[in-house]
C-alpha cells in the first residue's frame, strides 16, 4: 500500500492589511494498492479521467472555478482556487473524497493543513514530505514515468 495526496489551497482574504497572498490548504490523502489505477483519473483521455473531471466541473459550477495546479514530482494533483468562498471549501473537498471513496478508493480522508503566507513550491514541497514517506513519493515516480 502506498500513499498518495491531493493538494487543494484556497485564496483567502489578507485581513492584516498587508496585502499577501494567503492560502487555506487542504489535502486528500489516498492509501491504495492499485496507484496505477488512480493515475488514470489525473493523465489522459479515459473513462476514469472523464468521470473525475465530469465532477470537478460540477463543483465548479456550483461553488466557483478551480485552476489546476500540478507537480507530478510530489503528488498526484491538486487545485487552487481564488473563488471558492470559505464556507464552501469544505463542501468542495468533501465532494472530492467522496468521488474517490464512490470509485473504491475507500482509504481516502481529509487533511486540514492549515493557512499559509505567500506559499511557495517549497511549502508544497514540505507539506508532500509530511504526509508522504519517501518510498511513497518514488513510487509514484515510477507510475508517472
């Protein structure tokens, strides 16, 4: 069994009147022994990928737009969003969890990461490696490759 991660952060409101970038980053982690499988949901034109993004297109429609945001290096896939209100970031990744568990990825839960200040690819990069062991992160390498 590996683990894999799925990365949501959500643009918040900078109310210290500094005017950063201010982040709420969830995660979804998914232990399954089939990765292969759950690659197919993320590359490719296939009925895997069709269904998940059959759904993410639903929770744009009705909660705000979700911009891809991808580093195949350290986790599956993941979104950020500047229009999802805060009283609906939860709903939209509930809808996520909830998608992979109807697809039989029934290991799958929610991670509340916290908020963080002008996050970089090196915060991503620190969040990956607090979830994730290093055997976890090769062999999803070895799926993408």
């Amino acid at each position: 069994m590996n683990n894999y991660l799925f990365i949501f952060t959500f643009e918040q409101e900078d109310t210290t009147g500094y005017d950063e970038s201010v982040a709420a980053v969830y995660l979804i982690k998914i232990t399954t022994d089939e990765g292969e499988r759950l690659i197919k949901y993320f590359d490719g034109d296939c009925a895997e990928s069709n269904r998940f993004y059959k759904m993410i297109s639903e929770n744009e429609e009705n909660y705000g737009v979700h911009d891809v945001s991808f580093m195949p290096d350290y986790y599956v896939m993941g979104y950020d969003s500047y229009e999802v209100e805060i009283n609906h970031q939860i709903t939209v990744m509930n809808n996520i969890r909830d998608f992979f568990i109807d697809e039989g990825f029934e290991d799958s839960y929610i991670i509340s990461d916290g908020t963080y200040r002008e996050m970089t690819d090196v915060d991503v990069i620190d969040i990956t490696y607090k979830y994730l062991d290093p055997e976890d992160i090769k062999k999803l390498n070895e799926l993408r490759q």
